[in-house]
C-alpha cells in the first residue's frame, strides 16, 4: 500500500444551548484538522482535480456541505501500491452487494431495502470518558477536517473482497477534538435503531440484538489509517453502504467497519462487539485480517476479490492484515494473533 437548514434566527446558539454543551460544542469545532498529514502521502496536501472514473456514477443526493468538502478533497491521499493487482470494483458492485443486517440478510437486500433510511439531517453522539462531550450535527464533525479519497481494500470475514474509494476524513481527527480523557482505552461505536426505516431491526428471526455495536483499542483507532468515511466514488455514501457515516479499518475484517453511526464513546473497558456476542468463538474482538487463522466453518488462506463470474472465480491469496502490514503490524507485536482473533 501506498501511503503516499433551518430558518436565519437573531439567537445566538450560546443563548439557546445550555453553556456547558455550548462551549464543548466550540471546542471540538476548533480542534485540529489532518493528524494524518505526517504520512508520506501520495500527492499534494491540497486539492486535486476529482478523477474522470467516477462520471458515471451516479449523483446521489449530497447536502451543500458536503458538496464543498468534496470540492477541496485531496484525491487519491492513499492508494494500492499496484493498481493492476487492486483494481476497483466498478459501483454498481460495491453498491449493489452488502452486508447490512439492519436491512436484511441478502447481499441484495439493503440495495433494495435502504432507500428508506432518512439521512439528513444526522447527528453523532460523542461522549464517555471525553472533555468535550455532546450531540454533533455530521456536518460539524467533518467541517474542521481535511477530506480525502483512500482506495482501501475491503476483505469480508466471509471471504470475499473489493477495492473501493472512500471519500471522509480521519477517525483521530475526531477523536483528538473530543479530547479524552486518561481513563479512555477503547472506543465504541453504535448504529442508528429505528425499526420503522430498518427493516431488519423488525425481523423476529435476528440473531443482532440491537444497536450493532462495534469497538476499537485507543491506539487502533488512533492509527492514521483508521478511517471514517462520509462517501464513496466521488459521491455521497449510498444508504447501503452505510450512509451518511460509517468505520473503515482496511486492516480488518469488514464487520468491524460499522454502518449509519450514531455514537462514539471514548471508554475505559473493551466494548463487547454484536458478532462477538453472537459467536465469540466465531468472531473475536480484534477480527484482524489473518490467513492463517481460519474461521472454524471456512478458509481465510483464500478470498474471491469481487467483481467475478463463473469463467473467471477470481480467488486470491489473503494477505497478512489485508497487506496493511507494514503500517499496523506494531500494534499487535506482543500479542498471540491466534488467542487475540
């Protein structure tokens, strides 16, 4: 891998807000933007022109905000060292193929499922063992950040993979203008609940017991590779995907990369992860992506990378932490990987 709108008011938000949120809310506006930027980053630090691949891809319907992030991205910030070997999968297959229980269990569910899902306006909870704690409109969030394309591989725990290019800004950024606190060890992330627009949250045959919850150690999280990501192929995340907010941890595999955000909290014991809960001798806490710890019902010597057909199966070899080794091996030099799964 490369590493290379509500009406005006005369109010003032400090005269309708109870000043303790208020003057959270100011800090994490203010916090600094680009922890990422001591990388050897491919490109400039400053706006590249948006690549021609993504003219067909459709719209979507972004929020201004957004539009005028994407407008300033740094394109193409990270990409695969051989672009020949990972190349990315064309939209309507990252689009079109997904796990995404909320909307059900078929690969094709949540494309055909998720056009339901209300994604404008959004907030993010940021609290737990934080200074600067409170209710985040998404586009607060992002606005301090720089953002950036990553062409990420994506390795699924069920041995199937994709390239695709996300477009978001860097989970440390957030977290270092949350500003923990000494006791924060861990950060856990919950998706939105809300039966009405999520089918499968209906379903009495679920094994999830809702919210999907997921979780990171501090030192994970902070990894400048760690990624949350706001859009996809120039565009805005399509609500399949994981709109408007959702993890990617490249390194791992792709249960970790939680979907539709609504919580962040900074915490001081390792969150209990929803697969995890279901299947703990299935699905561990770390779920790095290792080929030579199989799953106990298949192989993960071995993934299909997506797209592929019956005349061309397109099975590759796995590659230790998804080839992100390099960057993220340190972190785990003294643990056992087969105990820490």
């Amino acid at each position: 891998m490369l590493i290379k709108i509500a009406k005006p008011s005369d109010l003032h938000e400090s005269e309708v807000t109870p000043e303790s949120i208020y003057l959270s809310r100011r800090r994490f506006m203010g916090g600094l933007a680009g922890l990422g930027a001591g990388l050897a980053l491919a490109g400039n630090a400053t706006a590249q022109e948006q690549p021609s691949d993504y003219a067909d891809v459709p719209e979507g319907d972004a929020p201004e905000w957004f539009k005028a992030k994407r407008d300033a991205a740094e394109w193409q910030a990270i990409v695969p060292s051989d672009p020949s070997q990972d190349k990315m999968a064309p939209f309507a297959d990252a689009s079109g193929y997904n796990n995404f229980f909320e909307f059900g269990t078929g690969k094709s569910d949540p494309a055909r499922k998720a056009g339901s899902l209300v994604t404008q306006p959004w907030s993010v909870v940021i609290d737990g063992e934080v200074n600067n704690a409170g209710r985040f409109a998404l586009e607060d969030i992002a606005k301090p950040s720089q953002f950036e394309e990553r062409i990420y591989r994506l390795r699924c725990v069920e041995a199937w993979s994709m390239v695709i290019p996300w477009l978001g800004i860097s989970l440390a950024d957030v977290i270092q203008r949350a500003e923990p606190t000494s006791k924060a060890k861990y950060v856990r992330f919950e998706t939105l609940v809300d039966p009405e627009q999520m089918p499968g949250q209906r379903s009495s045959f679920g094994l999830i017991d809702w919210p999907y919850v997921e979780g990171l150690r501090l030192d994970e999280a902070m990894h400048p590779l760690s990624f949350l990501a706001m859009g996809m192929y120039g565009r805005e995340l399509p609500n399949q995907n994981g709109a408007p907010l959702r993890l990617v941890v490249p390194w791992k595999y792709g249960f970790k990369s939680i979907k539709s955000i609504v919580r962040i909290s900074l915490v001081e014991e390792e969150p209990l992860n929803s697969w995890q809960q279901i299947a703990a001798n299935e699905y561990g806490f770390y779920a790095n992506v290792n080929p030579e710890v199989d799953h106990p019902r298949w192989s993960q010597a071995t993934e299909r990378r997506l797209p592929n057909s019956l005349f061309n199966t397109n099975i590759i070899d796995t590659r230790m932490f998804n080839g992100y080794g390099d960057e993220v091996a340190s972190l785990y030099a003294d643990m056992d990987l087969r105990t820490h799964y």
